[in-house]
C-alpha cells in the first residue's frame, strides 16, 4: 500500500503513490480525488471491490448503494475474489503490489496479485455500429477541440475510432494529454463522450448504448453487404418484384445480375449501376461516404442508377430500392419511357423491408480497453518482471481486469485488451501525469508465486483483507468465467 510521508508543519501528508506525490490537507483529496487525509491517515477513496462468485440461481446484483459492512463471512474462500479496483497503486515500481492475497481453491494453494496499474500506454478500442460515415479512415477524432485519437480501420458493419495511446497522452501539448486521459477514462466509465471527427461526423459514444450520429440515434446495425443482403433474401422477392438494389456504400447488390438472381432464374432488367463493378451484382463506390442510403451521401436512390438499357427492361419494370438497414425504402414501376416511377411499397415489398429490419441487430457502441502491463507494473508482482510475462504467455497466470476476463494479445509483454461493460461500474481513474488507473489482477498457484520470485513476504491470507477499511462486496457477473476457476489454467489437468 502506498505510505503517507511524515506530516509538514502545516498538518498536510504525502501520498507517495504516484509520481505526483501530492501534499493533501487533512480532510482534502489528492489532485486525482483517489486518495485523501482522513485525520492524518492515507486513504484510498473508493471501496476495494470484492466478488462473490455467483451460482447459478443467484440474480447479479449492482453495487451496493452504500458501502457494505463485511459480513464476516470468509470461510468459504473459494468464492470470494479481491479485484483491484479500489485496491489502490504502489509506487515506486520496485515496491509489491497492494494486496497478494492468498487462499485455497479445491484443495490448491493459490494467490491473486491485486494492482490499480497506472498505465502511460493504453487508450481504447471503440467499435461503433452504423453504416454511418463517421470520417474518413486516419481523421483525428476531438474532443473539447481536442485531438484525443483517430479512425482506424473499419469493421463489417461497424466504423471503429482508436481513442487515446501514448502518443497524445504524453507527445502533444498539455492539455491534449489531460483532454485525451479524461475522454479514455470516460469512455472506460461508460459515460456518453461527444466526439467530433475532422471532416466527418460528431458523435456521442457510451459503452453498451447506441450510438448518436449527429444528433440521431442510430438503430440498428445492418444485415450485412448489399451483396451479402441479396443472398439472403433473393429467394423472398423472386415472386414479387422484377429488381431490387441494396444500396451500399462498400457493396451495392443487384438481383438480377447476382449469383443469387442467376440460381433463381430471375430475368437481366437492363438495369444500369452507376459504380465500379467488382463482380456480377456487386457494385463498389456508387456514392460518396455519407450519412444517407447504407452509408452514402445520397438521399435519392435514383442518383446511382443510369438510363435502362431498352433491349432488356419494359415499362411496368418493378424494382424495389433498400438500404442495408431497411431504414431506407422506395418502390418503384418504369413507365413507358423505361423512367422509374415511385409507387407505395406494396405489402409484399412492406413485409420485405420489415423482414430486413428484424433481422438487424440493435446498433450498440462498444469499448475494450487496452493497456499494456509494464516492467514497472510487473515489477510489483515478482522481482525478475520477465517471468511473470511467461508466466502469463504459458497460462500459469491468469489476467483479469476488475474481475473481467481480458484477451492477452500475443508477442512481447503482457498488453491486454478487456471490454468495459464486463468490469464492475467506474473501474477506471486517472492520475494528472497524466496516465489511465486501470484494475488488474494476476491469479496463479501460490507455488508458482513462489517460482517467479513473487514477493512472499508480502503475500497476506484471504482472511485478512477484513482489516481493509473500505469494501465494498458484488456479486460476480455469470457471465465472466470465475477467475479461480482451475479451467482458465494449464495445470487443470
Ligand atoms: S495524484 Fe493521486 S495517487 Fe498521485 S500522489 Fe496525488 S493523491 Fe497520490
């Protein structure tokens, strides 16, 4: 835990648990509000969060509104787990870590190294649902004018932002890192955060709710491709309609030139596309990126669409138009100039796009955070930092994040990756250096500990965090594996 220096003339103390090392008042808090001087003594804020595993039959219920009084129960050690949020930070590195917190599970001895890591190199991955053109693929994204990350790479279905990293935490001005800690930690807190992107959209990003694209609340998110669209329901508007076009800004499909049109039998309509044609039926760059039909710029359909080609189509053509969502929809009849006439849908068609919507999952915008665990944070397990690193890669260690089930990514260091909603409320603070506190928990066998020279003299029973003043007990999710579990090890045998 960290130590309070001596008290100055003046009644203040030192927190030595960052490299801040703040001087706090008696009855004030620290500069990152997570320590305070409470009648001379350092204290962590917030309650060490404990979990209890949940049975099958036992509702997950929210933290307590207040903090619980410990029942005293710790008998059944196997079903209580310290996380790490609120168990507070060490610093220097070299120090152990707050709590090492041993207990025995089915018989095996085993050990829970518990640290609010502060992490420089981290940010968070945000994937947001829409065909929505959010901006253009390595525009800065903002906030507060702010350039706090970027957009990367986007996902089917989905537009992703790469927020925060240690380049604008530390390599831009003052107030870019401190705006870019602030949106990391707020995302992590499942806050709404107001983005805006440089030459694209705004948007406001809360994990685990939909997103808002300027200043509409997107629904749902697509079926799939145009194309992928047309495979799927093909069969469903063979019968009914002589055209349809899924617009698309990546891939607009058309049935009568598809694969699936062609199985079908369905007649070529003399149908012209406007946009690079990949394959038959498919169709890239029709429009512009956009916020209108299936994430182009367009609000009219017929804009993407060239003069019928008289030798195939014939007035009373049939032709439905339908954005990947079903959020948009026109009906349309040639006439006898072969020119598109918009028509109500008819029932057939109505219950076509229905069916489009429904198969449409709710569009949610979700963030995994991700932190690289490094030699200072891992030298507060073991003394020889690089055998807790293989420790982990050989699954003798299992990582959890406020109890969560985190991915390890592969290659050099222990950098994890952990999606918020799956971690108790408000896990995540911040310290003004500026740097994300992030919970982080390291489960193993005691005799494991031992082996990659962990600090065994620091190691504490179970038992004892009852002497820990603030607690606060939550019941585990049942959808996160339980981190004793002997499954998540090697050794399970
Ligand atoms: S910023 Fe917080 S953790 Fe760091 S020294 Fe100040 S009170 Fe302690």
């Amino acid at each position: 835990m960290p130590e309070a220096g001596p008290a100055t003339a003046d009644g203040k103390i030192r927190c030595d648990a960052c490299p801040v090392m703040c001087y706090i008042a008696e009855g004030r808090a620290g500069a990152c509000d997570r320590y305070a001087n409470v009648g001379g003594d350092l204290t962590r804020v917030d309650p060490l969060v404990i979990l209890e595993e949940a049975g099958e039959d036992r509702a997950v219920v929210p933290f307590l509104a207040s903090d619980a009084e410990w029942d005293g129960d710790m008998l059944n050690t196997a079903e209580r787990f310290v996380t790490a949020v609120g168990a507070g930070t060490t610093y220097p590195d070299y120090k152990p870590a707050p709590f090492i917190v041993a207990s025995e599970v089915d018989g095996v001895d085993m050990v829970t190294v518990v640290t609010e890591g502060i992490f420089s190199y981290c940010g968070a991955k945000v994937k947001i649902d829409t065909d929505r053109h959010l901006g253009p693929e390595r525009a800065l994204v903002r906030r507060d004018g702010e350039p706090v990350g970027h957009v990367t790479t986007g996902e089917y279905g989905s537009q992703m932002l790469s927020i925060g990293g240690v380049n604008h935490l530390t390599g831009g001005g003052k107030r870019e890192g401190r705006v870019t800690c602030d949106a990391i930690m707020d995302l992590c807190n499942r806050e709404a955060v107001d983005l805006t992107i440089d030459g694209g959209a705004s948007v406001t990003v809360q994990a685990g709710q939909a997103p808002v694209v300027d200043g509409e609340r997107e629904n749902r998110m697509r079926v799939g491709c145009g194309s992928a669209t047309i495979g799927m329901f093909a069969r469903q508007w063979r019968d009914h309609v002589d055209e349809v076009v899924v617009v698309d800004d990546h891939i607009t499909g058309v049935l009568s030139e598809h694969q699936a049109g062609k199985v079908l039998d369905v007649p070529p309509t003399g149908i012209k596309i406007k946009g690079r044609r990949s394959t038959p039926g498919r169709y890239f760059q029709v429009a512009e990126p956009g916020t209108g039909w299936g994430g182009t710029n367009i609000t009219d359909p017929l804009t993407i669409l060239g003069d019928f080609n008289p030798k195939q189509a014939w007035p009373g053509l049939t032709m439905l138009m339908v954005s990947t969502t079903g959020d948009h929809s026109a009906y349309y009849v040639l006439d006898d100039d072969l020119k598109p006439r918009r028509r109500d849908l008819p029932d057939a068609m109505r219950f076509s796009v229905e069916r489009i919507q429904e198969n449409c999952e709710p569009a949610l915008c979700s963030v995994m955070f991700i932190g690289g665990a490094g030699g200072s944070l891992r030298a507060g397990v073991t003394e020889n930092p690089v055998k807790l690193t293989r420790s982990v890669k050989d699954t003798l260690t299992y990582v959890s994040s406020g109890g969560a089930p985190v991915f390890v990514w592969p290659g050099g260091g222990i950098t994890f990756m952990v999606d918020v909603t799956r971690m108790p409320e408000r896990s995540f603070g911040y310290v003004p250096t500026p740097a994300i506190v992030a919970p982080i928990e390291f489960t193993m066998r005691l005799a494991d500990y031992q082996a990659l020279g962990g600090h065994m003299k620091a190691v504490v029973r179970l038992e004892k965090v009852r002497d820990v003043a603030r607690k606060r007990n939550l019941a585990a999710s049942t959808d996160n594996p339980w981190p004793m579990d002997r499954l998540n090890f090697r050794w399970r045998g």
